[in-house]
C-alpha cells in the first residue's frame, strides 16, 4: 500500500466509526426491514473503536460488561452488509452473556459498504478483499482485545454470517488459537483466485477446531450436495466440526431485519451456538 493509499485509508478508518449513526437510513433502503431485535446497552461498553493493523487502523464495533475483566472473546464477522446495526446488536447480545464481542470492518480499505443501497455493488466491493487480508486483520483484532479491550488471551471463539461464514471456516483453519467457531450459511464451494485461494471444503484436512455449520434446507445460493460434501469430508476427517440443516429456511434465517427471517430456527440456531461454545469451553 503506497503513502496516499495509506493515508486515505487512514481517512476512511476515521470516517467510519460514526457508521453507528448513518447506516440503518441507506439499508432500511436496500432490504425489506421486518421486524427488528434491540438489546440494550444497560451495564455494557459498547461503543465504535479503532484497531492498528498491519497498514493502518479498521474500525470495528465493540462490546462488553461494564464492570469485569479476562473476558472471553467471539469475533463477530459480518456479511456484505457490514457492521450495521444488526451485526451490532449480536456483540450486545455476547456483551450479555459474559463475553467481550467486537466485530470490525475487514472491507474498509476497499470501500465502505454501509453507505451502499444494492447488493451487487456492495459485492463489487466485497470480492475484492484478500483472504490473507482477513486473515491478517482477525490476527490483530484478537491482539487487540487482549491489549486494550480485557479480552482474555487464551478464550477465543468466531461466529460469522454469509461471506462472514465462510470466514469463520477459513480462520480456524488459519488461527489454532481459536477454541470453536460457529458458521452460518458460509459458501463452502466457489470459484479460487489468487485472492481467494482456498474455499472451506479444501481446509477440513487442516481444520482442528470444532466448527458447527449452521445452514438452511431452501438456501438457493448454497446447494444442498455442497453442504452433503462438506459432511461427508468432516466425517472422514478428525476434526470435530458438523453441520446442521434447517429443513425449511432460506439464506439469512438469522437476520432479524429481512424478509428471511424465520423467528424459530434463529432461535435454535442461537441455541446451539451458546451450548457449542460453552461444550468448548468459550
């Protein structure tokens, strides 16, 4: 990244910490908002930070208790949307549960999302980001928590939605520091390139950490014999990683804010992630 890159990228980072205030408006444009989940701040931090990378800072949205430290720590990795108000609340609802939660922007350096309105170019954006990139930011963000935000060095689980599924695979594989992932509705399978050269099914021989895979049966953009492959190659693996099919629900079953949601299977879905991540000792 050359000086001027670096800068405006710095410029970027600074810009975006405000996203907490601006992106609902442009989403409530983009998807069809139908019902909405809130969890309150009372007793926690939580508030837009900083965090140095590799060439600069992100920003990222993080939450905790009030009062406590050596914090257990999930990652929170978003979708195309971004760190909106959504991805937001779930740290909250970690922060209630004992956790330290932070989920940062990894697509910043690209563009920023959050003030987008169509999918495909939020995508535009999106596929232009570096798994190694990823890789590298999540390295920092977990030194981060440990450094400035009381995370504990040594308690570190990942959950992520959509493309931020798929991400939670990749980083286990990459990061053995992590105890148990949880994936929903990650692709397993796509098309490599030298940005990304990897996809979750080619890692399961790598993959030593318990990820659980949470999917839905009428997901149109993920086929059902990938999700049978990506079983049949745990099976025939060590790792301790499954997958569970919702029968009936479609990408996204987990967004409150969108036509997708489907209020029962969200509901189990968090379920399992408290009980994998407590059987994980997160």
């Amino acid at each position: 990244m050359n000086e001027l890159t670096r800068r405006q990228f710095l410029i970027n980072a600074s810009l975006t910490t405000s996203f907490a205030l601006v992106v609902q408006p442009v989403l409530a444009q983009a998807i069809n908002i139908t019902t909405t989940i809130v969890t309150d701040k009372k007793n926690l931090i939580a508030e837009a930070v900083k965090i140095p990378v590799k060439d600069g800072e992100i920003p990222a949205y993080s939450a905790r208790p009030s009062n406590g430290t050596d914090f257990p720590t999930i990652l929170v990795i978003s979708g195309v949307f971004g760190v909106i108000e959504h991805i937001q609340d779930v740290c909250r609802r970690f922060a209630k549960l004992g956790y330290l939660a932070i989920a940062p922007d990894l697509f910043i350096r690209q563009g920023d999302v959050t003030q987008l309105t169509k999918q495909d170019d939020m995508r535009k954006i999106v596929d232009q980001v570096p798994d190694a990139q990823v890789m590298s930011d999540l390295d920092a963000v977990r030194d981060w928590s440990v450094k400035s935000a009381r995370g504990n060095q040594d308690t570190l689980g990942i959950t992520g939605f959509s493309w931020g599924g798929r991400t939670v695979w990749l980083y286990a594989a990459h990061n053995s520091q992590v105890k148990a992932g949880v994936a929903w509705y990650g692709k397993l399978e796509g098309e490599v390139s030298n940005l990304h050269p990897k996809n979750p099914i080619d890692i399961v021989a790598e993959l030593n950490v318990p990820i659980v895979g949470l999917y839905g049966g009428k997901d149109e953009s993920i086929p059902q014999d990938s999700i049978q492959k990506m079983r049949d190659r745990l099976k025939s693996s060590s790792s301790k990683s499954r997958v569970i099919v919702y029968p009936h629900a479609p990408h996204a079953f987990f967004s409150d804010y969108r036509s997708t949601y489907r209020k029962e299977d969200a509901k189990n879905g968090w379920q399992e992630l408290k009980a994998w991540f407590k059987q994980y000792k997160v």
